[in-house]
C-alpha cells in the first residue's frame, strides 16, 4: 500500500467526520442527513483504520484514526458516558476475571506460601539454637519484648499508611514483573517474606508472645499478604508462560499473560492501600483484639467475595482480563 497516496484520498472524509463529531456533542446541531452521513463516515473510517493497521502503517497515524474511529462510535451511538461505562467495566468484569483465572496458581502460590511459613516458624520457636544463631538473646528479648509491637506505632499513621503502601506495591510490582525471568525472582521474593514471617512468628512463639504476634499480624496481613500472593500468582503463570506457551505463539501468548497481569497490577493499587490503611490506623489502635481482627478478616472477605462473585460471572461469559479485540487490534495470522 501507498500510505501516502492512501492519506491523500481520504484525509477529506476523516476531516469531515472529525467535523461532525465535534458538532455531534450537540444532538440538536446535526440535521438527519447530517447523522446519516456521520454513520456512514464512521464505518468507512473504521475499514480504513483496519487497512492501515493491517499494511504496518505509521503509529501516529494509527493512533489519530484510532481515536477518530472512537470518538465517531460515541457520537454514533450516543454514548456521552463512556467513560463512566469503561471504569465501570473495568471494576466489575476486567479485574475480578483477570484474577479469577490465576486462581489455582493463587491458592497454590498460597498455600506453600503458608506451609513454609509455618515450618520456618516450628523450627526457630522449638530449636533455642537456631534462635540464638539469628540474634543475640538480648537482641531477641529487644524484638519480643518491645520492637516488633512498637513498630507499628513508630511514625504518624497517615506517613506511616504511605510508607506500608509504598513498600507493598514495590513488592508486588517485583513479584509480578519478574515473573518474566522464569518465575525464578518471584520465587525468591515468596521465599524471603516466607522466612521473614516463619521467623518472627517462632521468636514470638519461643517466648509466649504468639497471641500478640497474631494479634498485630491478622488485621492487614490477611489482605496485605493475600495481595502480595495474588501479584507473585500472576508472575508466576507468566514465568510459566514463558515456557510453555501452549498453541499460541510464545509472544502472543506473553502479550495475553502480561496484559492480563497488568490488569491485576492496577487492582492493587487499591488493596494494598486499604491494608496500608489498617495496618497505619487499626493495627496499633487501642481497639480489642478480637474488633482489630475482625475488622481484617471483613476486609478479606469482601475482597474475596468481590473475586469470587464478579470474576466467576465474568469468566463464564468468555471474559479473560485482556484487552478487548476491538483494543488489542488485528493480529497478524500465522501457521500451524
């Protein structure tokens, strides 16, 4: 194709119904005919951006007939809240059927997770040695006794919220974005909070402060950690992906898995701001024990109902958390 000579012949009818569109936001501003001719505008545009697309034509001028053909779609068919609609959408169907597919992954990427943790915690809390190898019994009476509950009431809840969250979303990010590299990072990255916890959890345990190791854990671990698995799931089914991209090409089949997980990404934005919250203002609140984990425990429960309830819905009625056909665009087809 000549893309310049294919500009010069219908650059009058994109002009025009750039035209018409803009007049368009204002029902009353365009006569029948005037509707008529935007539809059919709009449709031809449409094939011409399918065209263009499909001889590799320049970026800009995809993007420009892209946004044109979108913008004709809305004046066509009268949709002044798209983009109410699309965040919508967003929330109710992509997300929840993003993660309701990385689900096994989830529970199982959970359930090690769980089963290290707490086979590192058994062994520290019943083994005085390993104890003492990891700290000095000062250092240890320090953390029992006094750092690890003072922790949480350190700094001002708001710059301490911001500081959890912050922290959380690096760790996710990582766990989700490396999973690129075989999965074997976010393996990793599973195995050190894995020992982290298993390790406190024993230290606390080998000196009769596992009510309050708990205590202070379940009001935003529950929601933090069930996060940070989900992230490091979804890492994972792209390390897999990487090696076994089944009968898709490895990078179409890589394109799918990452736009999907991206979907996830964004979701956690905000879960683990509402973790970063409990863990800032209920945490270290002077609320019973048993308010602070309920409290947690509510927030995970809506958080999994969300998933369960939208997500199901919306993968049995094909959804997969990728973009749609109409986003992702014409693919290239290819043998076998």
């Amino acid at each position: 194709m000549d893309l310049d000579a294919y500009v010069a012949a219908h650059r009058g009818q994109w002009d025009r119904l750039g035209v018409l569109v803009r007049r368009a936001r204002r029902a009353s501003r365009l006569t029948g005919p005037e509707i008529d001719e935007l539809v059919t505008l709009y449709q031809q545009t449409a094939t011409h951006l399918s065209a263009v697309r499909s001889a590799g034509g320049d970026p800009a001028l995809v993007a420009r007939l892209s946004m044109l053909v979108a913008r004709g779609r809305s004046a066509a068919t009268g949709a002044p809240a798209a983009a109410r609609s699309d965040l919508t959408r967003f929330a109710l169907v992509t997300v929840p059927a993003a993660i309701w597919r990385v689900r096994w992954w989830w529970l199982a990427t959970s359930a090690v997770f769980v089963a290290v943790s707490l086979a590192i915690g058994v062994w520290v809390g019943t083994h005085p040695d390993v104890q003492s190898a990891i700290a000095s019994p000062d250092e240890v009476r320090q953390l029992v006794e006094q750092d690890f509950q003072s922790y949480y009431s350190s700094h001002p809840a708001s710059a301490f919220a911001a500081h959890v969250w912050t922290n959380n979303a690096w760790l996710a990010a990582g766990a989700l974005s490396l999973g690129v590299l075989l999965g074997l990072p976010t393996l990793w990255l599973l195995w050190l909070n894995a020992a982290n916890v298993g390790v406190a959890g024993g230290l606390m345990a080998a000196h009769h402060r596992l009510g309050l190791f708990f205590g202070l854990i379940l009001p935003h671990g529950l929601l933090e950690l069930t996060a940070v698995l989900l992230a490091s799931a979804a890492g994972l089914r792209i390390g897999w992906t990487v090696i076994d991209p089944g009968r898709r090409t490895r990078s179409q089949a890589l394109g799918d898995e990452v736009r999907a997980a991206t979907t996830i990404a964004l979701a956690h934005v905000a879960v683990l701001a509402v973790a970063g919250t409990i863990e800032a203002f209920v945490t270290p609140s002077g609320l019973p024990t048993w308010a602070r984990i309920a409290i947690g425990c509510l927030a995970e429960a809506a958080f999994l109902a969300y998933v369960v309830v939208f997500g199901r819905r919306a993968v049995a009625a094909g959804e997969t958390g990728d973009l749609t056909a109409t986003e992702r665009g014409d693919r290239q087809p290819v043998a076998g």
